[in-house]
C-alpha cells in the first residue's frame, strides 16, 4: 500500500505534464492580437480562407481573449432558422506567425500582416 501511495503522486504529474505537452504542437502558443490590429484585414483574410463574401464576429474581444468567433450567415428568405452553429478559432502564434486554428476541425489559417502577442 505505501509504494502505492508513494508512486500515484508521481504518476499523476507525469500524467498532467504529458498532457499539458500535448496540449499545443510544436512551438505554437495562445496569443491574442495586438492593440493596432486592424479587424478589418483580419476579417477579409478569414472570409477569403472560408470562401466567404464577408464574416461576422461574434462577441469578445481578440486582442484580450485568445480566441476569435464567426457567425454563420443569416439564414435566407426561405429558411425561418438554421441549425449552424458559430465556428470558434483559437488564436496562436508560432515565432513571429499568427495563427487562427479552428477547434472543430484544426483547419488553420496563417495571417499576413497581423501581430499577435503571447496571452
């Protein structure tokens, strides 16, 4: 019973740190944008990667949460509602890059002139 009790602690850190490790790849880290984003090209960037016209932003704020929510599209003339759900992008930066990772299916998507900072 004592080896027992002396190796779960152990077990349980390596158990913990594992995880943690595995938690982002490579040297990517949660990040959000810096104070002069400009939304605008952040926007035009994501649209054009999901090959949309425009997107919408959900609530939050990315240059304080690290992470970025789309709207779906309204739903149309003929639909009374829709069954889409926001897609929510985790923001991350690998060494100078800022990356937005979608969490349901890890679609990424690198922007071009937009500085992230570490969260």
């Amino acid at each position: 019973m004592r080896t027992f009790l002396k190796a779960f602690p152990c077990a349980a850190l390596a158990m913990t740190m594992a995880s943690a490790c595995a938690s982002l790849g490579g040297g990517e880290r949660y990040a959000v944008f810096a104070e002069d984003t400009d939304m605008d090209s952040v926007k035009a960037q994501l649209a054009s990667a999901l090959g949309r016209a425009s997107v919408t932003l959900g609530e939050g704020d990315p240059r304080d949460v690290p992470q970025l929510v789309v709207l779906p599209p309204p739903p149309g003339p003929m639909e009374s509602r829709s069954t889409v759900v926001p897609m929510v992008f985790d923001i991350k930066r690998d060494g100078d890059a800022c990356i937005l990772s979608r969490r349901d299916d890890g679609m990424t998507v690198s922007l071009e002139g937009v500085t992230c900072k570490p969260a």
